[in-house]
C-alpha cells in the first residue's frame, strides 16, 4: 500500500546503516534529521586520536566484494581517495610452530607449505562450490546462505575443507579479526562471504582514516550528534515521538516515520512498546565484546602482525607493531587484542578499564622492552563489536525482516545485525530499509 509521502524522518543512530538509509531517504525528498549519541557520526566506523596514539572505534577496513558498496564509494567520490592493501597476511603462532596465514585466500593459498595433498584437492574441489555459489549469495547479507546458517562454522569447515583447515586458517583468523569462536558462530558469515572474495587480494581503507567514510555520509545530512535518544514512542494516532537528551536538555521530536539504527540489542529498551513477536527477536539479537590496548612507543617500531591460536595464548589474539606517522603527531603504537575469552573474563570481573593488567605479560614476551619504552597506553573496551549470527540466527533475521517489509508502518530498523557483520552489511541494511520506505510511502 502506497501513501502520501511523509514529510519527517527521524533516524535514531548515525553509524553507517543509519547515515546510507538518511541519505536515500533525504535524496528521495524526505526532511530527514539524523540523532546520533557520539561525538561524531560513525559509530562502529572512525578513528580517534588520544594522547598521540591514533586507533580506530570499530574497522579496519573495507571488502573489495560488494558492489552496491563500491558504488556508494563512486557516489560519494571516495574510491579515489582509498589506500589499497594487497595481499595481506598475518603470521600465526601455534604451540610448537608458527605458519603465514592469508586473509583474503585464493590461489596463492594452495601454496601454504603445511597443506598435504589431500588438503590442496579438496581445497580446490571446494573453490569450485564456492564459484558455483557466487549467483545464490549476497556478501552483504548473510542470510542469502540459509544453508549454512543452521550449522556451526568449526563443523562446516571440517566438513568441506577439513580439520587442519579449521586449526590453522580459520579458527585463528576468525578469533583475531573477528572474536568469534568458530564453534559458537553460524557458517552463514563464511558461506556468503567466501565466494565472492575469491580471486580478490586487496582491502581498502580511506587514506585519511576510517572516518573519512562516515564524514563524507554525513556532510550532506542534518546530524546531531550528543543526542542520545531515550525513547520511541508509536501513539495510536498522530506523528511518532522520540525523547531525546541533545546538549544536557530533554527534547521530544515528532516525525511522520523513524528508522533506528542503534545495535540491535538497544532496541528493546528504547521501544518499550514492541509488538511481541518483534520484542522476541530483538531479545535474541547478541553481540560480542572486544578489549584493545594500544600501547604508545617512545621509539620506531618494525611493522609486524601476529595471530595467535587458543592452545598458544589464552590473553592474546592479534599483535601488531603500528609505525608512527611522526609528522602527524601520531606515535609509533603497539597493539594488544584480546582472545574472546580473555574479553569475557575482563567483562565478567569488572576489568574493562584495565586491560593491560591481563595483558602486558604476553606483550612483554613479545617486545621485552615494552616498560622503558612504552610511554603511555589506552585501554579500548568496546561493548558491542559484531553482532553474532549463532546457528539459526539468520532465519529468525529474514522472518524480522519479511514481517518489517510486508506493511507500511511508522517505525523500521537497520544496521548489520540485519544483513551481515560488515561495514557492507551495514550499509547494505540501510539501503534496504530506504528502499523499504520507499516502497511503503512513495
Ligand atoms: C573492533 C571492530 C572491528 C571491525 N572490523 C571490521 C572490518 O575490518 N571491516 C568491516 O567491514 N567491518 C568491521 N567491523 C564491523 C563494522 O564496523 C560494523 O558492522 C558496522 O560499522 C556497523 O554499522 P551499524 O550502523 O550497523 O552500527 P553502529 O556503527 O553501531 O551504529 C549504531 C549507532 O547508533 C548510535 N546509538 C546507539 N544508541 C543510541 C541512542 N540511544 N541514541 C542515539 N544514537 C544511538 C551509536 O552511537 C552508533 O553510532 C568491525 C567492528 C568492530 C567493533
């Protein structure tokens, strides 16, 4: 059912699924004002600077695969201004040997001298289903693998690539970029990613920070940012109201329609009057922690990542050596990020502010000289890092997301929890939701 075209959207959360469906919303006529918590636009995507030490609050970088994506890089005039990072790889560390492990894999893994023979053919046997795969799947959205979403991924990949696939590739890049526990996850993430980053070997990140991303986004939109919504309230009749704290004041703002876009599990207590069965999905939705530390060096460092296994360090999973950027101001940096066990024990025993308690033995082992050199550090807790797709999740996200598009209604939600864990997935949602009003109200 098509309706006269409202004249009022709030959206409530300006990281990238809110910013992508602001713009497409405000491009189609829309007055549309964006109401961010944070100091700046962004969310889960910018950097900040603190002391010295340069760190970003969520990416590090962006997938070549998704199209829609790359041509909202083309729009906004920022793949011209993105730095390529070819063939990136990082060396793992296991209890007794250590091996390169590449993360955007292809051919070249093949070569990985600890592959028998039985590995590299089923590897390639497996690279075919992959291709076969690429038409059914969207690396934006994970339920476009709803074959693998019932399935936990350590079991997927023993099953089609094996057991040493699973210990020394998977498992520990998973646990180092992504926290994930390969038994914990669905395969859904891997299955509808995988396919399309074959034959790909760069990632991109904008040459000034990952911020640049969210600025460009929002430079076009009204954003407010320090307005930390309180709540969403869908009156019987009238225009929708949300309650807002903007600059130590309480504000309510009525709209036509409101898109939110805060992670999923903020939802329920802004919405207090769900439906149930949207209150049950939203009871669902979970995200995993992540502790950094970011140590600050008083000398040069030698540019180097590591991964670790689980059997190799129970505290440390990723350790990076960062150079400075000495014009800038910005230090040469450490660092230290934390196993998905280690984040939980922190967060279990109130230890999110001190990180480098748990830390600084494995980093020391690692740069001995860690205490005459360091000069200060930062602890970064982040809360909410991915939104984890459990097995069965990615069912009950296309049922939300089918009752979400079947009616017109004055309140739709967006972000990676609804498509895939990905700046992609992200702005993939927004579009989705944008095009979903569209559809609903011209
Ligand atoms: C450490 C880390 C590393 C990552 N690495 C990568 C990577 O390398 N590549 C990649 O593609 N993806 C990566 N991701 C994932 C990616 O950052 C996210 O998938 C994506 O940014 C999510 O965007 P979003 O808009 O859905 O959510 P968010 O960015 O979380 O946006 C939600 C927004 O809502 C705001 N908000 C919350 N509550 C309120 C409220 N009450 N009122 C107003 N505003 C509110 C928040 O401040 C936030 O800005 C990483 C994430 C993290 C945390």
């Amino acid at each position: 059912m098509k309706t006269s075209s409202p004249r009022t959207i709030l959206v409530v959360g300006g990281g990238i699924a809110g910013l992508v469906a602001a713009r497409r919303l405000a491009q189609a006529g829309h007055s549309v004002r964006v109401l961010e918590a944070g100091p700046v636009p962004g969310g889960r995507v910018g950097q900040r600077e603190l002391r010295g030490m340069r760190f970003n609050t969520g990416a590090r970088l962006l997938y070549p695969f998704s199209k829609p994506f790359n041509a909202l890089l083309d729009e906004l005039g920022l793949r011209r201004n993105m730095m390529a990072i070819k063939g990136m790889a990082a060396r793992c560390y296991g209890p007794d040997d250590d091996w390169l492990v590449e993360l955007m894999p292809g051919l070249k893994t093949l070569l990985a001298p600890n592959l028998g023979l039985g590995d590299k053919l089923g590897f390639i046997a497996y690279g075919a289903k992959l291709l076969a795969q690429r038409v059914r799947t969207d690396p934006d959205d994970a339920t476009t693998a709803m074959a693998a979403d019932a399935v936990t991924l350590a079991d997927y990949v023993r099953r089609n690539l094996g057991q040493r696939a699973l210990d020394q590739m998977v498992k520990p890049v998973f646990r180092s970029t992504r926290s994930w526990d390969a038994k914990d996850i669905s395969a859904a993430f891997f299955a509808s990613t995988m396919p399309h980053m074959l034959g790909l070997d760069t990632v991109y990140v904008p040459k000034n920070g990952m911020g640049q991303l969210p600025a460009a986004l929002a430079a076009a939109l009204d954003v407010t940012c320090e307005a930390r919504v309180l709540d969403i309230a869908l009156p019987p009749s009238g225009p929708a109201t949300v309650t807002a704290e903007i600059a130590g004041a309480q504000t309510t703002l009525s709209a036509d329609l409101v898109v939110c876009a805060v992670e999923g599990s903020l939802v329920s207590d802004l919405v207090p009057g769900l439906p149930a069965e949207d209150a049950a999905f939203f009871a669902g939705v979970r995200y995993n922690s992540l502790g950094v530390v970011h140590y600050k060096m008083k000398r040069q460092v030698t540019p180097s990542m590591r991964f670790f296994t689980a059997e190799k360090s129970r505290v440390l999973s990723t350790y990076q050596q960062v150079k400075g950027d000495l014009e800038k101001g910005i230090a040469p940096q450490l660092y230290a990020q934390m196993t998905p066990e280690a984040t939980l024990h922190a967060r279990d025993n109130g230890l999110t502010e001190r990180l480098d308690e748990l830390l600084r033995p494995d980093v020391t082992a690692l740069y001995p000289d860690l205490d005459r050199d360091c000069e200060d550090l930062h602890n970064q807790w982040i809360a909410r890092k991915l939104p984890v797709f459990y097995p069965g999740y990615g069912a009950s996200v296309r049922t939300f997301r089918d009752r979400q598009e079947a009616t017109a209604r004055r309140l739709y939600f967006c972000g990676d929890y609804l498509a895939q864990s990905l700046v992609t997935g992200a702005a993939a949602s927004g579009e989705r939701a944008a095009r979903t009003i569209a559809r609903h109200w011209g």
